[in-house]
C-alpha cells in the first residue's frame, strides 16, 4: 500500500473544506468580482468608442473615395476632352493643313500630358499617322504611312528634338499593315462615338495601355478615327502610392472583373503572363477584393463590411463615369486602421483595469498566504508522518518474519517490502561474491507480475565503473540509467529487457566495507525511503554474514555429499577441453587413452545445445575480426566448462555440444552442474555479444536421459553420442522462447527444482515421446 493512500480518519473532510472557502475561496472570489466589474465597463467604453470610429472611418472613406475619384478622372479627362477638341479642328479645319493640325495638337498633348503615350489618326483609304514620344522620350516621332496597300508599302520616320528640328529620317517595312483592321478603328467607325478599348500590353514598353477612339466624317464624306493611347502605368503608380489608412489600397476594374491599374499590378501582371484577359482578382492572393467584387456584382455599388481571416474590412466601390464602360473603382481598408485610437484607449483603460487587479490580489494574497503556508507545512508534516508510520509498519512486519534470519530461507519479505514502499517496478538483493569480481542477485522481485527471481551473475570484467560506484558505499540515484556511463553496462545486461529506465543503489554495508547493492527500478518515492533501504541493507548484510554462498563454495559442497563417479575420459576427437598437445599429428587418440573403454550406454548423461543464430556467425564484415570474436567467446565458455567440470564441450558450426555426466553410473551433480555452466554461458555470451553491439541471438537447450556412446569410423574413429536426450537438448534449444533463454525439459526441472528458479511454458507433443511440459530456466534459488 503506498504511503499516499493512507488516510487519517480522525480529520473530518468539513473543516478542511471550511479552511479552504476562508482562505482561498472568499479571496479569488472577491477579486474575480473586481475583474468582472472592470471587464464590462472597459467593454462598454469600448463598445461606444468603436462604434464612433467607426461612424468617422465611413465619413474618411467617402472624403477618401471622392478625392480618388476625381483623380481618376482627371487622368482620363485629357483623352476625353483632348479627342473632342481634335476632332472639331480636323473636321472643320482646312484639308490642306489637316496633317499640321494633327501633329502640332498631338506634339503638344504629348509634351504636357505624360499619361498619353501616342495619337493615330486613320482614314477609310487606309492612310495612317502616328506621332509618339522620340527615343528615350526626347523629342517627338512622327509615322506616316506610304505606298499602302502595295509590296512597297513602309513606314516614314521622321524624328525631332525637343526644340522641333528634324534630328533623323528612317523607313521600315509595313508588311500588310491596315489600321482599318485595329480593334480601335473598327469600334469607333461602328459606335460612331467615343469608345475605350479594353486594356492591352504595348509590345514595345511591356506596359498597359488603354485606346479612345473619336470618329467623324468631313465634307467630302470620307471618315476619320482619331485615336488615343494612355498608358496606365502613371495610374498604377498613383493607385499603389495611394494611402488609404495604415494598410489600405486602392484598385480599378472593368464590369468583367479584369484588373486595369491598381495595387500589386505587377504581380497581377506576372500571373497572367502579360494576358489582359486573365488579369481577374484571384481569390487565395486577395480574398478581401474577391469577396467584396462578388457583394458588389450582386449588390451594385456602395460601402460593405468584408470579414476575412478574423478581421473586418471596410469596402467602397464607385463608378468611373467618364469612361464608356463604367469602370469600378474599389477601396479596401482594414477596419483597425481607423479604429485604432479606440483600441489605444481600450488597452489603456485595461492596463489600469490590470493595476487595480493587481492592488487587488496583494491584497487577497496578503489575506490567505500565511494560512496556506501554515497548511502546506501542515500537509508536508502529516505526509512525512504517515510516511513514516508507515515505514515502521513495514519493518515491523519485516521484523517479525519468523526466518528473516535463516540463512536457508529465501526471505522473500524484503524485496516485497521495498518494492511496497518505494512504488519501485523492481527490487533486487544483490551480493558481492567472496571472490569479489562477481556479483550475484540474491533475490529480485517485480512488482507488475507479482514475481520472484534470482541467481543472476554479473561480472567486474563487463561492469567495471558500476562495480567502482558500488564500491564506494554510497547510495545513487540515476535517471536514466542508460546514459549514465556508471550504470550504462548494468542497464544494457539486466534492465534493458525490463523496459525500465531510472535506477537507485543503496550499499550493504559489512565489517569490512560493501558487500552488496539494493537496487529499486523505477521508483518515485525511492528518494524518501533511504532510511528503510539503509534499514533492510543492513538486515541483508547480517543475512551475508550467516550463509557461504560462493559459487565455488557450493559446487564443493554439493560434490562431496554425492557418491564419487568414475566419468569416462574427456572425448579424444575433438573439444575445447583437450589440452594443446594431446592428440597426435596424425590425429591419433593419446597414449593413456583405451578406445574400447568408451564404447556402452550411460544411463543419465546432460547434454546441452546452444544454438547461435547465422546472424552471430557472419555479423562481422571483416572475416578476421569475426573469428577474432567466435574466439573469445570459445576461450570463455572453456573456461567456464573446466570450472564445473564437463565432460565435453564441442563446436558444430553455429551450434555448441556439451555433455557431463558420461558415466556407467548416474552422476547426481551432472544436471546441476550443467544449469550452473548454463547460466554463466549465457551470461558470458550476453556481455561479449552487447560489448560487439550485436543483439543476444542465441537460444539454450538442455535435457538429461539415456545415450549410448560409441566410436565410429576407421583409424583415426570418433566417438560420438546417440539417443533422445541429444534429440530433445537440441529441440530445447531450437524452440526457446527468446534469445538468451535456457529451455529444459521436464526431466531437467525435476532434477533441479530445488535448487534453481523454473517458469513453466506448458505442454507439447513431441513426435514419438507425446506430450511432455517444458520449462525455462531462470536462475539459481
């Protein structure tokens, strides 16, 4: 039970709700009383400002409109005027001095007026004049047309400076040229007034341009155009410069929705690709003009409030009468431009709404802040007390396990006891062995499947820095245990299988310095319990002192209680336990060694199967540094066989054979020092493959029964092993749960049950046997 559930029945739940409302309550709900007044006065006072701003912006924007307008047509006015004027002096002008009437009128326009760009003037013969601006525009041109109609027909330019003196005289080709064929001929002969060509891009400039096209007919019956071109860049430029608020902008359109001049028109122009035709508002880039032509064509003409994006918009839109085809100007401005004087006082008015807030919560504060200080120590010092209390239940219930000092008895009690009070995930009782490069768990419980363990054997040569931290005597807490380059080696060989991440070391402390660790996984309250694991180490130190638990120790022990068994002679053929020297050149058996002696059937032999996946056994890219490692780990296990006295230990590609107990008589001590061999392979194999960085992808099988033994083959004849249990060790191996398991069958787990810890995997039919259970071992007792 955790500490934080422990409820004290003698406070009643009224008072501290009383405490509560006193304090805290009456407090925050006086000054939330002084922030609502606040909010809704500044609320109306900002009601009532905006709502007059917005009453001038609508007064601004109609002054705004009016001027913008009068200055649009002031830029059309000169066409509109300029072809009236024109038209009456060439109609009624003499017909001798038409083509000086036409060029010194246009001359002049175009000196005076810079939105005009050229004057043509055409008949219904076919004859065509222009006079434009002259190079660099400097000075006029002059464009007359001869020879029309013709092969011969060309262009005569005369151009002048700026004084009027002829500087230069060119021709060009006209090809087929007819201005009867022009968009502004044949619409004004066929209106028989004044009329405006839509816009289009002026080849030579790259510019827009616009056409008004004044017809009339003189007195011998032949008809005249008078044109005139404006550029609409000067009108552009005038619509992007022009200010309409902080943010706002101006735009002209056609009844179609075609952008004639206004803001961003180059952009516009760019989409389009040059084509007036496509020149349309485009929704994604201006969404407020969009929706504000789209009220307009439904609507007419008038003042619209536009939202977009969260924001209100304020847009105008009017007539340009002076052109034919009602062109619409439209202005759009952020409804915050005008409006910002009121957005100024409301942040005013806040800001003193936010002294008055904060005068006001000083005060609230300065009512209830001793009391909840006084509460929080309150609360501090009840948690600790309970804590406490329950700390002492705890060791208490500890204290009165009848075999807590027994050294043959597991006491379980005290994994259980801190796991219960610490929340930890897992808790272990590690030992540091005698000879003091091993380290040994005692006892590991895990709190989620309820579940014992122990056994576990780690070394100095792979945990060298953790060794040195336990070492020291003094507790860690670790919070990630992975990139602490202490624990780094423990969390990768014990907890990464767990999942778990934070780890706390408590020492045991002996006579002579540590003789052991606690250590809690992911623990929260491990930091608050120090004193009870300090407590429970020092219990688990007076355990140490009453047992001999060496691993060397025991095997002695378990060895000299059993009857002395005259083992077969170590296989001559092959193996890693053959001294070098041995065997002969030729492969011969030694000289002390009878053959025939080896033959028979041997009645309980263990045999073990370690099967390395071929991942292990070509993971290396470098051909010498994988034997390099196969090497090693061959020199280890070796070892590890000769220390618990094997009788054999062969290699048979990526599978290892070992057999004990090859004797006529069955050898008790076989199967366990088989499990003892087992679980410190496996450990070795663990740590040299995580040192490698390759993943533990090896398997362990191991049985004992009935085999017979014998040598086959010719000069030099091998000896080799036949039966079940080689069978069945080799199934164990090949159908281990996970890499790094040690599955036994049932014959092995009721040979060995008292002395190590089993996980049972349930039963399977195995071809010829039946059905039979299996086990997996998962350490020593």
């Amino acid at each position: 039970m955790s500490p934080d559930e422990i409820v004290d029945p003698s406070v009643a739940p009224s008072d501290q709700f009383r405490r509560f409302v006193t304090h805290v309550g009456i407090p925050v709900a006086g000054v939330l009383m002084v922030i609502a007044v606040i909010a809704g006065v500044g609320w109306h006072s900002y009601r009532t400002v905006r709502n007059g701003a917005l009453s001038l912006t609508h007064s601004l924007l109609l002054s705004q409109q009016e001027y913008v307008g009068n200055e649009v047509n002031n830029y059309l006015a000169p066409a509109s005027a300029g072809a009236v004027i024109a038209r009456d002096m060439l109609q009624r002008g003499n017909p001798s001095v038409e083509d000086k009437i036409f060029y010194g009128y246009s001359g002049s326009m175009l000196r005076n007026v810079p939105q005009i760009q050229s004057y043509y003037l055409a008949d219904s013969d076919g004859n065509f004049s222009l006079v434009q601006r002259g190079p660099d525009n400097k000075g006029l041109e002059q464009i007359t047309l001869q020879d029309k109609g013709t092969p011969n027909a060309t262009f005569i330019h005369h151009i002048f400076d700026d004084s009027g003196k002829l500087v230069s005289e060119q021709k060009t080709k006209a090809n087929d040229y007819d201005p009867r064929l022009h968009v502004w001929y044949q619409e004004a002969v066929k209106a028989g007034k004044m009329v405006w060509t839509p816009p289009y891009i002026v080849e030579v400039t790259k510019q827009m341009a616009i056409s008004a096209g004044m017809p009339y007919t003189t007195a011998t019956g032949k008809t005249y155009v008078y044109a005139i071109n404006m550029s609409l860049s000067h009108l552009t430029d005038f619509l992007d410069a022009l200010k309409i608020g902080r943010s706002g902008h101006g735009i002209l359109l056609d009844q179609s929705g075609h952008v004639l001049a206004g803001h961003k028109m180059h952009e516009i122009e760019a989409a389009a690709h040059g084509d007036p035709a496509k020149m349309l508002l485009d929704p994604v880039h201006y969404p407020v003009m969009s929706k504000a032509f789209d009220q307009y064509r439904v609507h007419s003409y008038g003042t619209r409030t536009i939202r977009s994006k969260g924001q209100n918009y304020i847009a105008m839109l009017s007539p340009v009468p002076l052109a034919s085809q009602n062109w619409v100007l439209m202005l759009v401005a952020p409804e915050s431009d005008f409006a910002q004087f009121a957005k100024a006082d409301g942040r005013q008015n806040l800001f003193f709404a936010f002294l008055v807030v904060i005068m006001s919560s000083i005060l609230a504060v300065l009512l209830f802040r001793q009391g909840r200080k006084t509460e929080h120590v309150q609360h501090d010092l009840e948690r600790f007390r309970a804590i406490s209390n329950y700390e002492s239940h705890s060791l208490q219930t500890v204290a009165s396990y009848p075999e807590l000092f027994n050294p043959s008895d597991d006491a379980l009690i005290l994994t259980e006891s801190l796991v219960d009070l610490s929340q930890a995930r897992r808790a272990g009782i590690w030992r540091i062995l005698h000879d003091g490069a091993t380290l040994m768990c005692i006892d590991s419980y895990d709190r989620q499947q309820d579940a014992h363990s122990g056994g576990f054997e780690l070394s100095t040569s792979e945990l060298k820095t953790f060794f040195d931290a336990v070492s020291h005597g003094d507790s860690l807490l670790v919070a990630d245990a992975s990139k602490d380059e202490r624990t780094a080696n423990f969390y990768r060989l014990y907890m990464r299988s767990m999942g778990s991440h934070s780890l706390f070391l408590g020492p045991i402390l002996g006579a002579n310095g540590p003789v052991g660790v606690i250590t809690l996984e992911d623990a929260p309250q491990a930091s608050l319990v120090t004193h009870f694991v300090d407590m429970i180490a020092g219990i688990a130190a007076t355990r140490f002192s009453a047992q001999h638990y060496t691993a060397v120790e025991a095997a002695r022990a378990e060895l000299a209680d059993n009857e002395k068994v005259q083992e077969e002679a170590p296989d001559p053929s092959q193996g890693f336990l053959v001294p070098p020297g041995s065997l002969k050149v030729d492969g011969a058996y030694p000289l002390d060694v009878d053959p025939s002696k080896l033959e028979g059937f041997y009645p309980a032999v263990a045999i073990m199967v370690i099967s390395l996946s071929d991942m292990v056994m070509t993971a290396q890219n470098d051909p010498s540094e994988n034997l390099k490692l196969i090497d090693a780990m061959a020199q280890q296990l070796q070892d590890i066989a000769r220390h618990y006295g094997l009788y054999s230990i062969r290699m048979l590609g990526h599978r290892l054979v070992c057999v004990a107990g090859c004797s006529k008589t069955p050898d008790k001590s076989a199967p366990e020092r088989m499990a003892n061999a087992a679980l410190s392979m496996r450990e070795v194999t663990m740590s040299m493959l995580a040192k490698a960085d390759l993943d533990p992808v090896f398997r362990i099988g191991i049985d004992v029964g009935p085999v017979f033994g014998g040598l086959l083959g010719q000069e030099p004849r091998v000896f080799n092993l036949l039966g079940d249990a080689m069978g069945m060790a080799e199934l164990m191996a090949q159908g281990a749960p996970d890499a790094g398991t040690i599955q036994v069958t049932e014959e092995m787990y009721l040979s060995l049950r008292q002395s190590f810890l089993f996980r049972e995997r349930g039963r399977f039919f195995v071809p010829g046997m039946g059905l039979t259970r299996t086990y997996v071992l998962a350490g020593r007792r």
